[in-house]
C-alpha cells in the first residue's frame, strides 16, 4: 500500500489503493439519488455563493468579492450549508426536495473534516420532525446495501445500518454519560460548570454557559454514541438549537437531533424555525458569540428572514455525504472518498 503522506492523490500509484472508495462513492450517490426520487422528492440546485455563510458562531466561511462592470464590490461568500437557499424554495412553494451540495467551511481539515465537501441536505413542508428521524436512519441502510455490506465501520468501530437507531435526549446523555441534571441547570453556567468539573471535564473561570455545554458533549457524550447501532442525540437546549423551533410540550428543549454512527457525527436535523423575529434573535446571539471568541461576525441574510413569513412549517435534515460514504466502505480518512481533495 502506498504512503498518501509522501505522494500526491493523483499520482497512479495511489489509483489501486483510492478506486475501491471511490466506486463506493458512486454507488452511494446513485442509490441515495434513487431513494430521494422513489419517495417523490425533487433534487434541486442551489448558488454557492451567498450574501450570508450562515450564522453560526463556529462556523467559518470562505470570503469573495463581486465585482460590477463600474467596479463597484460587495462581499460574498462561499455557503457552509445550502440551508437558507432551500427554505426559500419552500418559501417559493416546493414542498419535499433534496440536494447534494458542495460547501465550505474553513478552518477545518482532519480524519473527519475537509475545507470542500458534500453536503446532503433534504427537507419536508408539513411533516413532523420525526420523518426526518426515520429519514436519517434508512439512509444508513440505502448507503450499506449500495455497497453491498452488513456494516459500518470506522477505525475498528461497527454500527448495523439495518437495526432501528438508540434514541437519546440530550438530557438523557448528560445524566448517563456524565451525572449531569442537564435540564435543572439551563440557567445556571457556575452550577453546569460545577457539575461538568466533577464529571472530569475541565472549565475556564471565562467559559459561557455554551462552551461548558460543548465541552462535556464532545468528551464525555460523543464518544459513547453509535455503536452496534446508529444512535439520534434529540433535544437539544433551545439555546444550543438556532435554527429549531421549541418542542410544543416542552419549551426548554428544541426539535434539533443529531446522528451519530461508529463515534462520527452524520447528520443535524431540525423541525424547522418560521419565526422570523425569533430567528434573528436567534442571530444576533450567535453573531455576538462569533466577534467574541473570533473578533468577526457575519452578515445577516434579510431576504432569508422575509422568506420565513412565507416558509411552511417543515422538517429538514443535512447529512455529511462523505462521512456516510466512509463508513459505508470502511474508509479512515476522508480525503479517500473525495475524487480530488483540496491540496
């Protein structure tokens, strides 16, 4: 086998050792396709480039320029997600659609993460945000039988893409994994951080209530989810859910919920937020975060926002494509998966 660390992806001695995962990825985007179209959804296109990456304090755009014929600029950016694109086609009266999108996102490369990637994304007017569930999961299976295996896998990790998914609150998860009564601290970031200390999580006297949320998410929850089977991590914090709306039976806790497969995250899900003035509280939250932490924040797109007062009430899903190929064939690294990874 060839060291990828001392040859190019093009060179043609990698070809034998990156083709298998490759086909594999062509197999998984037929199928997926498939699966979209026999379910009646329309397979739509959205521009990369936006007048707004998403507004989301962690997420990091790649910035352009357009420049008139009289030379006037304004800024644009590449999308992070096709997300606010496609809600303005629900806007418009689409009412299921799907799209396979290219996206970037800066400032994160590694084993799971590429600055270019696949983003599947797929939405439903009128349906409640436990079709999406049921979405996210067969999709496990539409990838595993495109390739022909029982199994995903991941660095020695194994999932059955065929057994119905472990659902899990997010409260659930923090009083299991880390003793944690998550939903009697909402409010309180010293008795959170007390808590999450005890857990073995270490805080920072600066931290917010957010950071110390994460911080136990991602060392003590995460690495306990999706094995043998796929596991959905539901309702999450409102505060930790900009884009859903509140569960109806329980305003503390929004209609967000993840996927997880073999320890990977796959996919964010959402029953959808309409609430235009909501949303851009929502907004301005994240983008004070944003300059915080990072000293920028990003513009707010106020077409997307006049586009909510006409948005039905939907559920939608956005999918790391080239994650589920890469349990799907047993690849470690994501660059195996893409055709021609960023140099």
């Amino acid at each position: 086998m060839t060291d990828s660390r001392e040859t190019p992806w093009w060179a043609p001695a990698r070809r034998p050792d990156r083709r298998p995962f490759l086909a594999a990825r062509t197999a998984v985007t037929r199928a997926v396709r498939r699966w979209f179209e026999d379910r009646g959804f329309t397979e739509v296109e959205t521009a990369a480039l936006q007048v707004s990456p998403g507004n989301e304090a962690h997420l990091h755009a790649f910035a352009t320029e357009a420049v008139t014929t009289a030379g006037e600029r304004s800024p644009l950016y590449l999308h992070t997600s096709p997300e606010f694109a496609c809600k303005k086609l629900l806007a418009s009266g689409e009412r299921e659609i799907f799209t396979l999108a290219r996206v970037w996102r800066n400032r994160e490369r590694g084993a799971l993460h590429h600055p270019e990637f696949t983003m599947l994304e797929w939405y439903r007017a009128h349906s409640p945000y436990q079709a999406v569930m049921a979405d996210a999961a067969a999709l496990l299976a539409v990838a595993a039988e495109a390739v022909e295996t029982r199994r995903l896998t991941w660095r020695g990790r194994e999932a059955d893409p065929f057994a119905d998914p472990e659902r899990l609150s997010v409260a659930e998860a923090f009083e299991r994994y880390a003793g944690i009564g998550l939903l009697a601290l909402l409010d309180d970031r010293d008795g959170l951080s007390a808590k999450a200390r005890e857990a073995g999580v270490r805080t920072a006297p600066d931290d917010t209530w957010a950071d110390v949320f994460s911080r136990v998410i991602v060392e003590r929850v995460e690495p306990n989810l999706g094995f043998g089977r796929a596991t959905i991590l539901c309702e999450y914090p409102v505060s930790e859910a900009a884009l859903a709306r509140p569960k109806p039976d329980d305003g503390r806790v929004a209609e967000r919920f993840e996927l997880y497969a073999c320890g990977v995250e796959l996919a964010n899900c959402f029953g959808e937020l309409t609430d235009a003035d909501e949303q851009r509280r929502r907004f301005g939250i994240e983008m004070d975060e944003k300059a915080r932490i990072y000293g920028e924040r990003y513009p707010i797109d106020e077409d997307f926002l006049a586009a909510l007062a006409h948005m039905p009430p939907a559920s939608g899903g956005a999918l790391g494509f080239d994650r589920l190929v890469m349990l799907a064939a047993g690849a470690s690294r994501i660059e195996q998966v893409l055709w021609t990874p960023v140099a």
